[in-house]
C-alpha cells in the first residue's frame, strides 16, 4: 500500500473490531484513498462499495475492492506482471517532468514508469486485468520514489530508496464482491445503499489529495498535461471542479452536516483528526439525530512529513515541531444497542481508547 497522508493503517484492527461486532453486510467506504478500510471490510466477507473522487483512489477500488480474486486467472496475472517487469526503459513524459525538471524519480526508474504505463495502456486497457497491473505500477513507483510521501514536493537529496529498481509484484487480491465508483461523494451519498455500516473519513484542512498525489493522478489520466511548479503539478489543480468543499473551513460544515444527514446506514463511523477545523463535540453535535452516538479516540504519530522538522528553502533546520502526536477520533452513530454492542467490542479487544 503506497505511503499516504490520513491513512488508516493504525485504525485497521479497530475499525476491523467495530465492523465485526455490528454484524454489518453490506459496507461504505465513502472516502477510499488508497482503500485500506475497504480492503479490511472486504476481508470480513462484506460487500464493500469504495467511493473517492481520485482518479488512483478509483484504481486502487477497481482493484482490491471490485475485483473478485476467485475470478482473476493467477496464472495469466503472473505472466503479464513478469513481461511488463521485463520491459526496457524507455524515457517519455515521465522521465522528462517527474525525473528531469523535478526529482520524484531517478531517470532509470521514470524510464521503466513511461515503458510500462505506456504498456499497460496499449496491450492491457480493455483486460480486467488493467486496474490490477496499474495498481501494481503505482505501488512500485511509490517504494522508489524521492519523497515524505506528498508530492507537493521532493526531497533536496535523493532518498536512499530511489536508488533501489523499480520492480512490479503481483497485488494481494481478495475474494468477495464489491463496487467501485469515482463520484464526487456529497453528490452520491443520498443515492447509494442503503448499508449496514458507513464509514466517512473525508479531509479535514485545507491540504488537497489532488496536489498532494497529482503524479498518480497523471500516471492514471496518462495524459502528458502541462504543468507548473518546481512540483510540476498538473494546471488543473488550478481549477474549480479539482478542488473540495472539504478543504475550505467556510464549506466543509454544511458539507460534512448534509452529508452525515444524507448516508442511509445503520451504524455511521465518522473519521476524524484532532487537527480538523470542527471539535469533537461538533462532530458529536452533526451525528445527533442518531438514537445514539459514542466517541472513542487514539494516539497517532503525526504524518513523517510534519515530524522531520520546519526548514527553510536552503534546507536549514529554522524552527521546531509543535507536536509530534494526534487524536484520531471516531464517532459512532446509530442504534443504541449496535453501538453499545461494537464500543464494548472494541474496549474488550483492548485496542486502548483514550476516551
């Protein structure tokens, strides 16, 4: 799984115990990112609908969320990824923008991304196996690439990582049925399920997903768009229809109200950071006209990127780190013996809840 902001790695086993404890079916994973909550639902025997607006997010869901492992010839997968491995470099528009006018890449590493992307699109796009190989293309970008893990930037010296050669291997796949959908989900939410479990982790500053992960929004579209930046990021993070109502303090309350208010579910898991622009009693306050509502908290490393320190353009340490640990926070709304019921799950697991 690549290296991403507001992931939920830490959170797994308790969301994991909440999803079992409710004895949920049918499950929404209205933010997706890079999938690793839907993925965990799907291991439960769930039908998981994955939903994001990002072109790699939609990947990601097409694969590990859609995809339905017992359908997918394992042998014809391993031949395709072993022939892309194989593939020259051959340098194009990802060597020249991520490689030479910016560091994301090594050139021997952004010329095997331009063969093999290129691949993919010429011999693969109308195989089901296409979000799989691109999938698997992303992840190995993502385990060589020079940076903290946002693409807003790049490190001043190569990684130690990105002298590694990329190399392509075969996604873990899981059984089950799912749904992929790119949709915008305030637009959706009021017409999908309804479902037994909902779970919303939508963004919570002004930091975009769209500029902070543009290079696998590029290498999705393969669309060589102009750019502007040292980042090199794509021109239309400059506009209107690329931007969420999320990342605005002035839009992201009425947002995230008619969306809590708009999810047909039983049980509604509500992700969020004690970094947000919205309290916990706020959150708490917008999941109110559930019968129910119980919150519990987790200590959280705060994201490498805000840990190695403030420095200025030089690269000169010039200022310290206020803090180097959150509260992940989760509201549970609904039925007060469901809640009950998944809260006790989660205290007897011992997962720690600090609140």
């Amino acid at each position: 799984m690549i290296k991403y902001i507001g992931s939920k790695r830490r959170l797994i086993p308790v969301l994991s115990t909440i999803a079992v404890a409710s004895g949920a079916r049918r499950a929404l994973d209205l933010f997706c990112g890079t999938t690793r909550v839907a993925q965990a639902f799907k291991a439960q025997q769930m039908t998981v609908t994955a939903v994001d607006s990002a072109r790699y997010a939609e990947v990601f869901a097409r694969c590990y969320v859609e995809t339905d492992a017992r359908a997918v010839d394992a042998g014809e997968l391993r031949e395709a990824i072993a022939y892309l491995d194989a593939l020259p470099g051959q340098p194009a528009y990802v060597t020249e923008t991520f490689c030479v006018l910016s560091r994301f890449f090594q050139p021997f590493n952004g010329e095997r991304i331009d063969a093999i992307r290129q691949a993919i699109e010429s011999e693969f796009a109308t195989s089901p196996l296409y979000p799989i190989l691109l999938t698997s293309l992303i992840e190995a970008a993502d385990r060589v690439d020079s940076t903290t893990g946002l693409q807003m930037a790049y490190v001043k010296q190569w990684s130690s990582r990105s002298f590694a050669p990329l190399a392509l291997r075969v996604p873990e796949l899981l059984a089950g049925d799912g749904t992929a959908l790119r949709a915008d989900a305030c637009a959706v939410a009021g017409e999908l399920g309804p479902f037994d479990l909902a779970y919303l982790d939508p963004p919570y500053n002004q930091h975009r997903y769209f500029t902070n992960y543009h290079v696998w929004e590029t290498l999705v579209a393969w669309d060589a768009p102009e750019h502007y930046g040292v980042a090199c990021k794509r021109v239309d993070a400059r506009a209107e229809h690329t931007k969420s109502v999320f990342n605005s303090k002035r839009t992201m309350v009425p947002a995230l109200a008619a969306l809590v208010a708009d999810v047909r579910c039983e049980l509604l898991v509500l992700s969020y950071n004690d970094e947000s622009w919205l309290s916990l009693d706020e959150l708490v306050a917008l999941c109110g006209h559930h019968p129910s509502v119980q919150t519990l908290s987790f200590p959280s490393a705060r994201y490498v990127g805000a840990r190695i320190g403030i420095h200025n353009p030089s690269g000169a340490k010039v200022g310290t780190v206020s803090h180097l640990e959150n509260l992940e926070h989760l509201v549970l709304a609904g039925e007060r013996r469901t809640v009950a019921r998944v809260t006790a799950a989660v205290e007897a697991a011992g997962l720690r809840p600090t609140g």
